[in-house]
C-alpha cells in the first residue's frame, strides 16, 4: 500500500520493495486490539507494509507510547534505508535498534550531537523535526508566524521551530484544543503512522486533533499502553483477507516529488522535489529541462555533483540530511540553503542571492568565482565552518560557534551567535553576541541542620562577564518551592540567593534533603532559553528517639494488668517508655512484657532504663478464675513439648520457679500437627500463656534462661 500510495501521490518512489518477507506478512486482523481503533485503516496499511511488527503476545499496541528507536526503525523501512556511513554516538552494541540508529544518523533523521536517547519516548516536537528530515520536508528559514497561535511554541528549539512551522503551514498537523502543539508530550505508533501516510498520500488535513485523526490524549483507549521494543518482531502470515479500503483519488498537482533512484526523463514532477537515494549520480542530465521550484539533495553514500544545464531552472537548492559530499558548479540558482548535519558542500561558480544555512556541524566551501549577498547562519545551526575564498556582500552569523574563514572577504559581518570566529577579510564587523550564562558558575552551600533547626542553602554565583536578569528558582528533593522563584533575579558578579525552610521534626523523618537551585536566562539575541543548575545535600541530625517518646507519668498512667474487649494495644513508644520507667532489668540483653490487659508479648533488647522493642506477639494469658498472677519473674528452663492424652503443645519456655506456669504454643492433638484450640488474644488458658507458633519458636530459639519476664 505504501509502495503504492508514494507511487501515485507523491509522483515517484523506486525504492526497493518494503516487504522483504512476503511470506511472513501480517494482516491487520491478527491484532485484536486494533480493531476499532480510530486509525484502523493507517495501522491496517502499516502492517501490510511491514512498518508495524506486533509483539510476542500478539498485540499491535497501536496506543502505545513510540519511542526513538521505533521511530526511527519505521522511517527507515519508508525509506528503504540500507546507508550506515555514520554512527549514532552512545548507540550500544548488539541491541535490535543498533543498525536503524547508523541508518537514522546518515539520512539525518536522529541529530549529530546524540541528544536523543534511543530507548526514550519521543517527544511530539522531536518527531516533527524527524520527520520534516526523513522526507525532505526542511526548509532553512520558513515562516514561523504560523507558530504564534500555540502556547508551548517557546519550548521548541530552533530546529524543532522550522520543522513545526512547514508541517503546519502545510496542514501536515495542527494542534490540541487547549490551544498547543503538545509539543512535549508523546506520541503513540498509531499517530505516527497516521502522520507518515498523511505525507505520503498529501492527503494534508486542517487538524491533526479533528474527528478523523483525535490525539489519543482524547481518543478512546483500544490497546496497551505499554510500549516495548518489538520493531525487530515478526508475525505469522494470516489467511484472513484484507479489507478493501478505497484508494482516494490523486491529485492535480503533487505536494512533492520523492525519488529514491534516479529520475527518468518525462517522469512527472512537483514544485518540490526531494532526491533520497543512495550512490546517486547527478539528476536532470538527460531530456527535457526541468523547472523545479525546490530541489532537496538528500542522498547518502557517495558524492553528489550537480553542473549547470541549460535550461534547467531550480528556485532553490537545499541539502538536506545525508552522508557523502556535494558540490554544486555553475549558475544553478540563486538561493542555496543547507538545513542537513554533518554535511560536506562546495559552491563554485555560483552567483546566490542567499545562502541559508540551519543545519549543525557543516563544512561549506565557497570558491574564489561565487558570490553571495546574503550568508545567513540560522540560530541553532551550531559548528558550522566556512572557507569562504569568493565574496560576500553580508554575512549574519546567528548559529553558535560559527567559524569564517578563507582568502575571499565579506564586506559585512553581522555576529549575534555566541562564541563565532572570522578570520575573513571584512569591511565592518559587528559583534552583538550574548554569550548568557555560558561562564556563569554556582555554588550552593547547605550546612548541617542541627535538631530543630531550619534548612537553610546559599548559592553564590561566579563568573558573570555583566549583568542579566534571569529568573531564579529553588528546588526542594526536584520540586520548586513556590514561595522561593525570582522571576527578576539580577545576575552579576558575586550575587547571591539564599532558601530557608522550616522542618517537621519527625522520629523517621529523612535525613538527607537536595537542595537544587535554577538560572534561567531567555537569550535575546539567540532567542534561546539558558539553564544553570546546581545543587547540594544537607544533612539533618535528629532529636535522639527519647525525645519523641511520652511522658513517663502519662504512661504509667495509662498502662494497666486489666483485659476488657475494648481494650486497644498499646503503641511502641508507650511500651518503651513503660518498660524504662519502672527501672526493669535483666542478666540478659533481653527483657519480656506479657501484657495482660493487649494481651502480647512483647520482646526487648538492651539493658536497665535502655530498653527498645524488637517484638510483638499476640497471646493468650490465664482466663478469669486462673489468670495469670502479675509480678516479675524470670525464665527457669525450656522443654521440647508437653504430651497428654488430650493435647500436645509446643515448645515450651518455663517462667515462675517452682510452679507449672510457661509460654507455649496454641493446643494440639495429642502428637500431631492439627490445632485442637485456635484461641488467641484474649484469657482462655490455665495460667499459662499460650502463643502462635512464631512467637512461641522465636522465644525458645532466642531467649536465654535467666531473662526477666515481667506480667502486667
């Protein structure tokens, strides 16, 4: 269908055929949790066409969130990519996204610097930027006024912005009806496969939030949301049919020629056309003259040269993503723009009204017979070099870390990018660069807090080469404290911002807190926002646990030896404070609290007024008329068990010299395993105090002989 659809709607497409299995091609009716969904027929066609694998549990997931290397995956199966002359940096080894990461970064779809994390979901504006890439859809300054309707458009780099603001001028999206792009928040495979086919049919919408194509933030929920990495999966062939699905009509005029093998004479052309194929000799040599509005170079692999022909006219020239050198000889045009990364361009013999560059890390040389009025570096085109030996009327250097360089001269150079350097012979040279908090240092120091103290930071900034206003914001363990944000922060040598912040003194409160601090400075020359954080631990000592104890006479008070059913237990500090107050002590580290009124035992460690809890156990002491006698004793011995002709129980842990009295465990049969009489929490013995199984084993297996047991 792809094949198919590129073929008639966007003129021509002779890459190598999509299904490189036929015989294992899925039909859409093998993923149940497809059906009904609002892109049925975009996710039918993508499984036809082998962009989209279900996973082992055959589910398609068409709501689940894309990632990077998904994304990436799918537009090289578009593209039929085989290329990968260059590396995707960090990409690890042996993974199934590791090949479509080299194949990604040669066709210029994943950007040069690595920034995106391959296993990440992919934000909406990275995708309209990748897109905008993969079909040749880039332009190096389009109008972004398109963009002023959307209130997150601030959040968008340069990059992000262009692309953003053809596939809007161009009905390819729209946005969300809170009035954004969304543009941070993901995008599932349902809507990026939607968006794919909407290129490629140039069947362009107003919205890509109307009835037809919902965001799934507003759609209904049909699959998982899980999205695990199953674009190396295959599926069985299913001998269900396909449904027929009209094919709509192709229009007059096609948004954009796409090749991806060298045009043939007579082949019908748009206004825009892109060439994507791989080892590629130069197009429009043979036949007719072509008149092409806007030629994107995009191919990989060996070099591209194109030479002036006769009657050939070209608007504009741009090269986009890709890998090998291009070199354009003689008139061609008059505009140039290069809005690809990493690319190697040599102008000769050209005569251009602009030159226009927004790609990253180019290499552009400019012989000593072309002329240029206008060089245009775009912001957010960064390292890029230029050996300029021809002329140049005027040369505005927005991108950081320009470089000019060269025999020829420029007679304006008009600086605005941080950190450009010309060693190009010029008439006048202005310098309006703001390098924003590039120098800028911070150190946030947060002392020790002593108990009951209050969290206190100081951060000091060094390194500011004059004054700006930013906005400054503290963060309290990665949140920002709202009463701690100074949106007219004057930054300048030595300045200073202090946090303060009282704390709830707790017994497990945490003892470590982050402390972050953010500069935020909004560029005015580069249009870029700017952020320094820093940060530091503090360290919170607290109160020693006697002090979140109760009072002594308030315990005393409360504990009392007399069992009720609404008696209620009493808490761990009542208990420790209970057992130190009566000065209790032991030959052992241990000290045992049957308690008759909450009927527990419960077990301490330590020594005289230094007691601490390190069990509770249920139990059940004497019942009324042979209750267990209060008092303090201590363990005398244990046994294994006690046998009768009615009952066993064990083990047994012997207290009250001289007398039958004993922790046990609950009745059983007479040798065996089977309860006799479950009762617990409440008096129901002779005397004795009767316990669970894992209390009465902990005791016999722990407790010496000596240990002072006192009932209460």
């Amino acid at each position: 269908m792809l094949k198919k659809t590129l073929f008639r709607m966007l003129s021509v497409f002779c890459a190598a055929s999509l299904l490189t299995n036929p015989a294992l091609a899925a039909h859409i009716q093998d993923y149940p949790d497809a059906a009904g969904h609002w892109a049925y027929d975009a996710l039918s066609h993508a499984v036809e066409d082998e962009l989209l694998y279900g996973d082992e549990q055959g589910r398609l997931l068409p709501s689940g969130s894309l990632t990077v290397a998904q994304m990436t995956a799918i537009l090289n199966r578009v593209l039929g990519v085989s290329n990968t002359d260059r590396a995707y940096p960090g990409t690890p080894d042996g993974q199934w996204y590791s090949l479509d990461a080299a194949k990604g970064a040669s066709l210029g779809i994943l950007p040069m610097d690595g920034s995106l994390t391959l296993t990440a979901n992919a934000a909406r504006a990275e995708v309209f930027q990748a897109l905008a890439a993969a079909f040749g859809l880039e332009e190096a300054a389009p109008d972004e006024s398109v963009l002023d309707q959307f209130s997150d458009v601030s959040m968008l780099t340069p990059q992000q912005r262009r692309a953003a603001a053809v596939l809007v001028r161009d009905g390819i999206v729209s946005g969300a009806q809170d009035g954004s792009l969304q543009a941070s928040r993901g995008i599932t495979r349902a809507e990026f496969v939607s968006l794919i086919y909407r290129i490629c049919s140039g069947s362009y919408l107003p919205s890509f939030s109307d009835a037809s194509a919902p965001l799934e933030s507003e759609a209904p929920e049909t699959g998982s949301t899980d999205s695990p990495d199953t674009e190396n999966l295959e599926t069985p062939e299913s001998d269900t049919p396909i449904p027929e699905t009209p094919e709509p009509e192709p229009p007059v005029q096609p948004a954009v020629s796409f090749y991806t093998a060298m045009p043939q004479p007579g082949d019908p052309l748009a206004k825009r056309v892109v060439l994507r194929g791989e080892n590629m000799a130069a197009p429009f040599t043979e036949g007719e003259p072509v008149s092409i509005d806007r030629l994107v170079l995009a191919t990989t692999g060996s070099d591209l040269t194109m030479e002036k022909r006769s009657g050939n006219t070209f608007g504009t020239i741009a090269i986009g993503g890709g890998t090998g050198a291009v070199s354009l000889n003689g008139n061609l045009t008059s505009s140039v723009e290069v809005t690809g990364s990493g690319r190697t361009v040599s102008l000769s013999g050209m005569t251009l009204d602009t030159l226009i560059v927004s790609g990253t890390d180019n290499t552009i040389t400019i012989d000593e017979t072309t002329k240029i009025d206008t060089l245009h570096v775009q912001p957010g085109a960064s390292n890029n070099s230029f050996t300029v030996d021809g002329s140049v009327k005027t040369a505005n250097l927005h991108g950081n870390r320009t470089k000019l360089a060269g025999a020829g001269r420029a007679d304006t150079v008009e600086i605005s990018g941080k950190h450009c350097t010309t060693e190009l012979s010029s008439g006048t040279v202005t310098d309006n660069s703001d390098s924003g908090l590039d120098s800028i240092q911070m150190t946030v120091e947060a002392p020790k807090v002593a108990p009951g103290g209050q969290l206190t930071a100081t951060v000091t900034i060094t390194g500011a080469d004059k004054a700006r206003t930013c906005t400054a914001q503290w963060y309290l363990d990665g949140k920002p404290e709202e009463n701690f944000i100074n949106p007219a922060f004057e930054v300048q040598e030595g300045s200073t911002s202090s946090y303060r912040r009282t704390l709830e003194f707790t017994r497990d409160m945490p003892l470590t807190h982050t402390i972050g601090f953010v500069l935020t400075y909004q560029n005015p020359v580069t249009g870029e926002t700017e952020k320094k954080i820093a940060g530091a631990e503090a360290q919170i000592e607290n109160y020693p646990p006697s002090h979140y104890l109760p009072s002594p006479e308030e315990v005393l008070a409360k504990v009392h030896s007399t069992y009720r059913k609404d008696n209620t237990d009493y808490t761990p500090e009542e208990k420790t404070v209970f057992v130190n107050a009566k000065g209790y002590s032991s030959p052992t580290p241990y000290l045992l609290w049957v308690s008759r009124s909450a009927q527990k035992v419960n077990v301490f460690e330590g020594s005289k007024e230094n007691w601490e809890l390190i069990h509770e156990f249920d139990c059940a002491t004497g019942a009324p008329g042979s209750s267990t006698p209060v008092g303090v004793t201590y363990v005398t011995y244990k046994q294994t068990n006690w046998t009768t002709s009615s009952y066993t129980c064990r083990p047994i842990v012997r207290f009250y010299p001289n007398t039958g009295y004993a922790f046990h465990s609950r009745l059983y049969y007479p040798g065996t395993d089977k309860v006799k009489d479950p009762s617990m929490g409440f008096p129901v013995s002779h005397g004795c105090v009767r316990m669970m199984d894992e209390g009465i084993y902990w005791l016999y297996d722990n407790v010496p002989t000596k240990t002072t047991v006192v009932i209460f």
